[in-house]
C-alpha cells in the first residue's frame, strides 16, 4: 500500500493529546460546604497515582478517530499490475467470416447473422486487428487487414458496421470450405511486426446457419494451422430444410436407346419432420414432366437418387424436389449438352486386336465419355518404290 500525500501520516501524532487529557486529574467535583470549616484555608487533595486512566474504551475510540483520520488524508493506494487492452500480449488477429448465401434468406436468419456479426466486431479491441469477409459460391472481402490497419479503433468499427449494413443474402451456394480457405490465407498474408507479434493469437470466426448442402471439398488436402482458432457462430431458424445437389456423370456411356438419367443427393435437417420426398422434372414454362420420383430421407441422413427423364422429352430444364419447407435449394437447372467427337488417325500396319501392335493399346486410351465420343481409325503406311530408294547418279 502506498500514499499520494504521505506527510498526513504525521497527523497520527495527535493521538497523544486524548492520552494526555486522561491522565489529568481535576479538582474532585460534589463539594460539599460544613460550617465548622468555612473558615479554614483550602488545600487541594494529594493525588497518589496520577498515571490511572479511566474510561479505557473513550480513550481508544478518540485515538482510532485520529488515526483514520489522518490515514484518509494521506490517501492510500494499492498497486497492481493492469492489463490493456492495446497491450502486445493481449492483441489478436480475427477474420469475421459472413455467410451470405441463399440459405440465410430463410425466416430471420440473415437478420440474426448481422447482429452476431455487430456484437463480434464491437467487442474488438483497439489493438486488435481485424477483417471482415463474406462468401457464398465465393469470398470477397468487406474491409481487409491493411485497409483496417490505416483506421483509428472507433473508425475502423463503424466503417465495419456500415458495410455489413449494406450487405444482402444472394442467391448462390455455400462453398464453406473454399471460404475457410481465403480466411486462413488472409489471416496468413499479414506480415508481422516485431518479434512479439508471432505470438499473436489468430482466429476464425464464422457467422453461417451451416446447411447440410455447403460444400467442404476445398477442405479435402488443406492442413489447417494449428494456431488458428475456429470460432462458430451458429444462427438457425425454425422449420427444416432439405437440400438437393447434382452428382457427377458415370463415365460409363449409356447404350443407345437407353433413357437418360441423373444421379442427385437429397440431404435433410437432423431436426426435420419431414422425411417424403418427390423430385419432378419441368419444361421451359415450368409445367411439370413425366411421373414423379418418390424420395425417403430420414432426418438427418442423406440419400442418392436416380431420376429418369420422361421419354420423348428434349426441353426439360430443371429438376425440382418437392415437400420442403424452405424452397432456396430445391432446384438444379440443366443445359442442353453437346457432345464432342473427335478423331485419332494411327498410321500403322498393326491389327486392332494384336496386343503386340501399338493400335489395340491406343482404343483403349481413348475411351468414350458422356461428353465425349473417339474414333480411332487405322491408315496404312504407303510403301516408297524401288526407284525413289536408289541413290541419285
């Protein structure tokens, strides 16, 4: 403990006084007057201990009162160590990451998102350091690290706050695992400053209702760093939702005459009541098409499933799933698709089906494809003549 004005201390000295008025005696009080003695000159008593004190209790409260008195005026402190909030140990590096895909249009989800979002950015510090970006199929950044290097604290948060304002759901997918990506790597790119400032705590924070149909491939072979925290924000809606997404062609390609079809996944909420699926195709004025195809996906599993198109139909544009709540997901749209056919001359005396030739191993190199039809064919070699191998006179 210390003092801003130690010389009041001083004043505890006065605590003598009290001590000193109690070890006065006085003139015994009570006189009582006798005639016999009205006449005699008066004697003052003899005192036989002039050290007794009385009122032992009076005497220490006077004194305690001096005392803190004098303490008060002194003006004690404690000392101890306080952390700053723009001190180099206590500084972190944070990327706020939004989604902004068409799944957070559903209910109040993006307006949930934003103020998550405004909480996360007020309760950044001054010497924090902080970048705020948004992503749907892509990620693009709302203010960068070194825009938000070169603004004062209180600037910098309302220059954040107003971009985030102005920002609005769209209408494209969830590529989570690509935005995680540019996150980290945005987090990375910062050069550091100062030996302590490797040390600089650094984390993610993602704002994102997490849709099953996100997708995670960019994630596949990214080594996450380790120092890098994930910090989930997770706003969600009431109602379930199902997702449907398109899956990738055989290669095999079909034999002709064979009705073409599509392989999509249907991917339903954990906490949906819904589990009866029907996926239908529709023309250019969006009638539906042909039979539907019924779906079982239990909550919170996914399913494939195969859907024939309807013979003799040649402008079908789009497959819908039908059942769900939320209707932002429950489409694919597809185009008309060309196929390629292309043509490999091998020029050779060799038999398709010798193994010793080179022909037989080249058809099966060049296998057809759903997008993509080769010919191989074989040209002989023309043999020179006689006369164009002599040598000239």
């Amino acid at each position: 403990m210390s003092f801003l004005t130690p010389l009041y201390v001083l004043g505890a000295l006065a605590v003598i006084g009290p001590i000193i008025f109690h070890l006065i005696r006085r003139t015994p009080k009570g006189e009582v007057p006798f005639s016999s003695l009205m006449f005699l000159t008066p004697t003052p008593p003899r005192l036989t201990r002039r050290s007794r004190l009385d009122n032992i209790l009076l005497l220490l409260l006077r004194g305690a009162v001096l005392c803190l008195l004098a303490v008060a005026f002194a003006r004690p402190f404690w000392r101890q160590a306080a952390q700053l909030d723009f001190g180099a140990s206590e500084r972190r590096r944070t990327v706020v990451l939004v989604d902004t895909s068409a799944s957070m249009r559903r209910a109040d989800l993006w307006a949930k998102a934003r103020g998550v979002a405004s909480q996360v950015i007020a309760e950044s510090r001054p010497g924090d350091e902080l970048a705020v970006l948004a992503f749907d199929t892509t990620s693009h950044p709302l203010l960068g690290f070194e825009e938000s290097q070169t603004l004062d604290p209180t600037r910098r948060q309302a220059v954040a706050e107003s971009r985030l304002k102005a920002l609005e759901p769209s209408w494209g997918g969830t590529d989570l695992g690509r935005a995680l990506v540019d996150a980290v790597a945005a987090i990375e790119d910062v050069a550091d400053k100062g030996e302590k400032a490797g040390k600089m705590p650094r984390r993610v924070v993602l704002i994102s209702d997490l849709q099953q149909g996100a997708r995670l491939d960019a994630l596949g072979e990214f080594a996450w760093p380790s120092d890098v925290e994930l910090d989930l924000k997770i706003v969600d809606a009431d109602g379930s939702n199902a997702g449907l997404s398109a899956l990738a062609d055989s290669l095999e390609p079909e034999p002709a005459g064979k009705e073409t079809e599509r392989r999509v996944r249907i991917a339903n909420d954990a906490s949906s009541r819904r589990e009866a699926f029907e996926l239908v195709w529709l023309d250019e004025k969006g009638a539906e098409s042909g039979q539907p195809v019924e779906a079982y996906v239990p909550p919170g599993e996914s399913r494939v499933v195969r859907v024939p198109r309807p013979a003799g139909s040649q402008a079908l544009r789009s497959l819908r799933l039908k059942g769900d709540v939320h209707g932002f997901d429950n489409a694919l749209y597809f185009a008309d698709e060309v196929r390629d056919e292309s043509t490999v001359v091998y020029v050779g005396t060799d038999a398709a089906d010798d193994p010793a030739g080179l022909l037989y191993y080249l058809q099966r190199v060049f296998q057809d494809t759903p997008s993509r039809t080769v010919h191989v064919v074989s040209a002989s070699r023309p043999r020179r003549s006689q006369a164009s191998l002599r040598p000239p006179s």
